[in-house]
C-alpha cells in the first residue's frame, strides 16, 4: 500500500529480484521494476537497468517487509536482504513511502 501524500513528490525506480522464484529463465531471478511517480505505483518487467536500487531477496522476507513483520533495518542487518546500486539508507527511505 502505497502511501500517496509521502510519496505524492517522488520519483524513483527500484528494481526487485526475488531469489527464489525463477521466470522463464530458471537460472535467472524473478525481475520487476518498482516506478514510483507522484503518488503511484507502478510494478512492471525489468527496464533497460535505470533502477536507481536493487534490492535482493527472497519471496517470504519481501512479504514480511511489505506486510510490516519484519523491518527493512532488520532484513539488511541480518543479510535477507542485499542492496546494490543505492545504499540501505536508500533502501530505507523506498519502505518509508509505503507506511
């Protein structure tokens, strides 16, 4: 659930790779791209690699993040979750837009 008012002045792609569901490619890791802009969520294929942050996970840790049983603070310090192109405080910041 994305928050609107929060994010209402951004604008940011994220890219998702969930480590254990394989797409076509079985050697390959689930793709999406996050687009955040201006209040709206849009979740599609993986883009031309213009994702700002990557975050790297597996399907159970995302579900307790978005469903709030787990923090994002929690899921980095304990490796569930791997961040590149961006930093955790990055990462952080994306989870805040949803709360």
């Amino acid at each position: 659930n994305l928050n609107a008012t929060k994010s209402s002045e951004t604008d940011v792609i994220v890219g998702l790779q969930l480590t254990d569901v394989k797409k076509n490619d079985r050697a390959q890791p689930a793709h999406y791209t996050l687009n955040v802009r201006k209040g709206i969520l849009e979740v599609n294929p993986p883009g031309a690699g213009d994702e700002q942050i990557v975050i790297n996970t597996d399907t159970l840790t995302w579900k307790q993040l978005v469903l709030y049983k787990l923090t994002p603070e929690t899921a980095v310090a304990d490796g569930k979750v791997v961040i590149s192109g961006g930093t955790p405080d990055s990462f952080y910041e994306f989870m805040k837009l949803f709360r």
